[in-house]
C-alpha cells in the first residue's frame, strides 16, 4: 500500500468517528479541528489483497486539542491473529469558525463529550 494511503486512513477514521459520535456536520460548529500533525510509524508491510482493522483511541484531551492514535491491523482474528501494520498520531487544534483569523479557541462541548469515550 501506498505510504500516502496511510494517512489518508488515519485522516478518515479520526474525523468519521469524530462525526459519527457528535452526531451532526463537525464543519458546522462554531470551532473546528484542523490538522497540526500526523505522522505514521509503520511496522509490517500491508498486503493486497487483504482487509484491514483500524483502532483509535484518544491520548491526550486537552483545552483547544485533541491528540489520537490509530491502529491498522491486517490479518485474521480467528487464524492466528491481527498483526500490527502501523500506528498513526493525528493532532487536531481548535479554531474559531466564525473568525477568519482563525485564532485557537478551546473545543466545543459537543466535541469534548463525544471524544472523552475515546480516552485511554
């Protein structure tokens, strides 16, 4: 798989569960996560063709960010296992909507709610 592919996974899960779990159009909010950093440090190449498992969890919760980690994971649970791919770190900071200045601004309730399942 393509290295670019990684991130764009990465991208998806955070901000697919962010939306399902507000349960409204995140780019509606009067503060919205913009990406500060994403990296990927990758353990096993992936195979085609072959599915793959994503997990995430949140690591740090803070006042105007939030800092997550995802797992992809490709293999069978019932043959042996999944085997740890790669592990992405994806930062969003908050920022106000209605400025477009864009200054950070701490995370809208609904996001705080939402994602605090979410921390390990």
């Amino acid at each position: 798989m393509n290295n670019a592919r990684y991130f764009e996974l990465i991208d998806t899960v955070v901000n697919d569960q962010l939306a399902a779990a507000v349960g409204t159009d995140i780019r509606a909010l009067p503060a919205i996560g913009v990406v500060a950093e994403v990296s990927c440090r990758y353990f096993a190449e992936v195979t085609y063709p072959g599915s793959l498992d994503l997990g995430i969890y949140v690591e740090r919760l803070g006042t105007s960010s939030i800092v997550y980690r995802v797992g992809i994971f490709q293999g069978e649970p019932d043959r042996g296992g999944a085997l740890a791919a790669a592990e992405g770190r994806f930062v969003h900071v908050y920022v106000d909507n209605t400025d477009p200045a864009r200054p950070v601004t701490p995370l809208p309730a609904e996001v705080r709610a939402a994602v605090s399942p979410l921390v390990r």
